[in-house]
C-alpha cells in the first residue's frame, strides 16, 4: 500500500513509473519466468509464479484507488476464489445476493466439497440477512449494484449486520469500480473486482484483483494465489494499467451515456422496465454511496417475450452484440441467452461505452423498431 501524498486520481496516473533519472515514463512491461538469485530465495524474486513487476505496477494503481493493499489475478473468477477459500476455510457459511453475478453463486456451489456453505438472500432484506448471519460463522458477499438487475444493495447497513454477527464482508465491486464507490471506506474486509470489465476498460484482457487493509488476509489471499497458481500474465497486467490509468475520465462518460440511454428507454412505449441506479426509482442510499453517478451498465426488460428481445439486439448497427461490459465501445446481449443466468427472459444488458450519445439514441431506436 502506498501511502500518498497525492489524490486517488493523481497517483493512479503515476503508478508503476518512479521520478529516477533516465527512468521510463511508461510502466515497463516485464515478461519472465524467473529471476537471477543465489543464496536464500527472496520470495517476490525468485520465481514469476510468486511475484512480478508488471503486475506489482498494476496493484499500485489500484491499490492507490483503493487505499490498500492489492493483489492481481488471472481472472475475477480466479480473484473470487482466492477469497473464498482464504475466509470460509474451516467450514464458513457464504451469504451471497441471489440477483448478483451468477458464476459467484455457481463458484460457492462448487466449493461446498471444501466446506464452504453457499446461502443465497436478498440484500436488500435486512432481516433475511441478519437470520442468515446469524445461524453460524459466516462470510457476507455483498455485490452492489448487482450484475445484471442493477440493484443497490445498502453497504454501511450491512456492514453493521456482519460486523454484530462477527462476518468480514467482501464487497464485489466490479459494477462501480473504485472509482465510484469505495467498499472499504464503508465497511467492507475486502473488494474483489473483475478487471476484466470497467476497470480496464478496453475489452482486451481477462485479468481480476482483490484489496484489503487486513495484511494477515491479504497472506492468506496471496498464498492461495501463490499455490494455487491463478496469476496474471503480464501483458495483460500492462494493458490493464494503461486502461486503468484513464478509468475516471471513462466512467464518468459512459455514467452520463448510461443515464441518457435509461432516461430514453423508460420513455420508451416498448419498454416495460429500466434498471439503473440513479434513473430516480434507485435506493435512498444510492446518492452517498456512488455520488459520482451510476456506471455504465445497466438493463431494461422489453415487453414481449425472448425472441423480441433476441430481435432487437441483432438489430443494432453500432452496440455490438456481445458479452461483458465496461468497455469503450457499447455492448449489450439478452442476459437470459446464459444457461445458469436467473434474469427475466427479455431483459437485456447494456453497457455504455464512449460513443457520442447522439449516435447510441439513433441505434437504440433503429435497433427498437425490429420485431421477431
Ligand atoms: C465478470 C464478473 C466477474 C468475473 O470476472 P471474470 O474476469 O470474468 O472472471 C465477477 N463479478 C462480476 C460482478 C462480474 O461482472
């Protein structure tokens, strides 16, 4: 962690780079398998699985944004992991949002053989949450907003729950980014987030983090990358920072195409529903919580079943049909086209990239008029 003189965005900026004479201005991209070492192995020196420089730039950045300590994976996926088996070893309960990122779930299913207790709740029930806290040790796994319904689930309340129940709280923050919200500020033991999305924002890299001011989790969580060998390559390490470093002037263009295409689409006649935090329907915690606005995804259910939804995506001739989100270029798929994915049938995702909005609302109601 790095202790900065200067704001979050400044040093984001300048991570990986140091003020030497003759020093590259550009963090260097540094492939290697293994290092020049005699003697005792240094451990973050003697072998790549272990550490990396590439990837040690890459967590200052974030680690910057965060204020705490960093660690890169090769994926969210493999971030997520990580977590859950440095807190839930020794047979911890997981309560997790049943409208959050589906794979999370499928991920906790899978580790049940380990001990671990998947319980799935709203968070937006308070109560449903307490009795799930409350039944045994447990581990809360907040994701807010949720992946792809957009819900916003209330961090410092829950926050409050876990803390009087004894459970760490891991904060899935790929949705805001920490450049709009700030788990740890909140509450929160720890954050995953997939880089993959927003964060690197240029649709070229699969690669996920984790943060935490807990420096005995934060062994535990670097072991379990350590052995369990999830580590990032460090071409994408690289290519995550650089999208990193332009983060808070991307998210705050796609937050205001966002909010101008939920706008347009709730006064659409074919559309049943929006969801977006900050169309005004959102939480009442919302505002404090993400004050510099909403994020680029969001989602809104057509009227009308699969095959109408299905139509209209195919329809569009700049949005790209696609998966994942947070991207510059927009994207958007029928969410329910995923087997496991539990969202309405004609819900479809959209991610707002940088495109001039005038050019998305042409799109949107081109691609609008199709039928199936
Ligand atoms: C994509 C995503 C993940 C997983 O990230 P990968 O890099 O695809 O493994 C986790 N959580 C959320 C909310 C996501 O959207």
């Amino acid at each position: 962690m790095v202790k900065e003189e200067w704001s979050p965005g400044s040093a984001v900026v300048h991570a990986g780079t140091e003020r030497v004479l003759g020093a590259p201005v550009a963090p260097p991209l540094v492939p290697t398998s293994t290092y020049v070492s005699w003697g005792e192995p240094d451990p973050p020196r003697g072998y790549a699985r272990n550490g990396n420089a590439t990837w040690e730039s890459l967590e200052q950045g974030l680690g910057a944004l965060e204020q705490a300590h960093c660690l890169v994976f090769a994926s969210g996926q493999a971030a997520a992991m990580a977590v859950m088996l440095a807190l839930c070893a020794g047979g911890r309960r997981l309560v997790l949002a049943d409208d959050g990122y589906y794979n999370t779930r499928t991920l906790a299913e899978r580790l049940r053989p380990g001990g671990l207790a998947p319980i799935v709740v709203d968070l937006l029930d308070l109560d449903a949450v307490a009795r799930a806290l409350a039944a045994g040790p447990a581990v809360l796994w907040a994701e807010t907003p949720t992946n792809p319904l957009l819900r916003v689930a209330d961090l410092v309340r829950l926050g409050g729950l876990a803390a009087q129940a004894g459970a760490p709280v891991v904060a899935d923050n790929t949705v805001a980014t920490a450049v709009l919200q700030r788990p740890l500020d909140l509450g929160a033991t720890v954050t995953v987030t997939a880089l993959t999305k927003s964060a690197s924002g240029h649709s070229d890299l699969i690669l996920g983090a984790t943060a935490t001011r807990d420096e005995a989790l934060l062994g535990e969580i670097r072991l379990w990358r350590t052995v369990g060998g999830a580590i990032a390559g460090p071409f994408e390490a690289w290519l995550a920072l650089r999208g990193l470093k332009t983060l808070r002037l991307r998210i705050r263009e796609q937050s205001a195409n966002a909010l101008a295409i939920a706008r347009h689409l709730a006064a659409h006649p074919r559309v049943r529903a929006v969801h977006y935090p900050g169309l005004g329907q959102e939480a009442p915690w919302f505002r404090q919580q993400m004050p510099d606005g909403g994020g680029p995804l969001l989602s809104f259910e057509l009227a009308g079943g699969a095959a109408e939804a299905d139509a209209v995506v195919a329809a569009s001739r700049l949005i790209v049909p696609a998966t994942s989100f947070g991207g510059v270029e927009s994207t958007w798929e029928r969410r329910a086209r995923w087997p496991a994915e539990e969202a309405p049938a004609a819900l479809i995702r959209l991610s707002a990239g940088i495109e001039p909005i005038g050019d998305l609302l042409a799109d949107l109601d081109h691609s609008l008029s199709a039928r199936a």
